[in-house]
C-alpha cells in the first residue's frame, strides 16, 4: 500500500508496508519499529508474544509525544487496562489500531506537525 506526501518537512514518512517491511522515507524495515518525535527510525523488539509491555510504552513516552499509536499487526489486539493508564497519567493519548490504520494515522499526524510516535509491528496473520 502507498501512501501521500506529508507536507512537513522534517517528519518521517511511512511510504508502503506490507507483511514482510516497512519502507519508510526510502529506507526499507524488515522488522517493527518504533518512530519517536526528533529521532531516526528505531527497530522495535517489544514483549513477549509481540504484545507491547509497560517497558515498550515507556520508551514511547520518554519522548514526550502528544499521541502514541501502537499498531497491532494485521489484527487489533486491545491492551490491559494498566497499559492504557500509564498514558493517561502523563497526559498522552494512547491509540491501538491495526498496522494499516496506525501508518495512516502516523502519516496524517505527522503531516499536521504534531508530536506523534508509534510503535508499529508488522502485519503479520
């Protein structure tokens, strides 16, 4: 799947994906990643079972972003309660969608200039 151009210039552009990588601002991921405000792509190797843990939110967090999207794969899995609340705290708005869904918001938020990271694995059935 391809993707628009974002209009701010600075910002990471998620170009396509698929099940096997991510290609984002031309450079090709094999494997998830974490996308942080100011910062390169990051590889993401989160929990157990590909299931985010407050440690992976964490990371997220420490950049001080206005929204986190967590991209679940091909399916949305919702998070435990305790994950949610750990945004809710420090006042960041904490989103799980589907890979897809995520890498559209991503592009759209980031496009708008606002201050978003994600953590996006891949979309694996």
């Amino acid at each position: 799947m391809k993707f628009s151009e974002i209009l701010a210039p600075n910002a990471l552009r998620i170009e396509a994906y698929d099940h096997e990588h991510f290609r984002i601002s031309g450079q090709i991921f094999r494997h998830a990643v974490l996308l942080l405000p100011d910062s390169a792509v990051q590889p993401w190797a989160p929990g157990a079972e590909d299931a985010p843990t407050a440690g992976d939110l964490n990371l997220l967090l420490q950049a001080r972003p206005q929204v986190i999207l967590i991209g679940t794969g091909a399916t949305q899995r919702m998070p435990p309660p305790s994950l949610m609340a750990s945004g809710a705290e420090q006042g960041v708005g904490i989103e799980w969608m589907r890979t897809g869904a995520a890498c559209r918001t991503y592009n759209l938020l980031a496009s708008e200039g606002r201050r978003v990271a994600a953590g996006l694995l891949l979309e694996r059935a």
